[in-house]
C-alpha cells in the first residue's frame, strides 16, 4: 500500500490496518519457519507495511496533541 493512500485514512482506520498488518506478519512468520512460504520477500513487505502504518499513527497522534494544546 502506498504512503499516499496511507495519509488518507483516519486514525481509526490506520489503527484497523495496523492489527492486520500485524497478524499478517506474525502468519507469514510462522509460514516462513516451517518451509511453507513460497517468497520469503513477502515478510519484509509486510515489515515495511507495518512500519509505515506505526510511523504514521504516530505522526497523527503527535499532530492530535499539538493541536489541542497549541
């Protein structure tokens, strides 16, 4: 998923995408240690994914407390 399309959705939404991500990469990790994943590629995209998806959670939720003190 692109960044772009990443920015565009809320913090629910990002928070939603995030528990995906997560269980995502945890079945492709049990997938990737019993020999059964055809590309083990598809565990640092889905890494990657989730590491988008933190950084961005993180940036709205800092830009959330800017703007209710400031």
């Amino acid at each position: 998923m692109k960044t772009l399309d990443l920015r565009e959705m809320t913090l629910q939404e990002l928070k939603d995408r995030e528990e995906e991500l997560t269980e995502e990469l945890a079945r492709l990790k049990i997938q990737l240690s019993i020999k059964r994943l055809d590309n083990p590629l598809l565990v640092r995209a889905a890494r990657r994914n989730l590491a988008r998806v933190k950084t961005l959670l993180s940036e709205k939720n800092a830009a959330e407390g800017s703007g209710a003190s400031g």
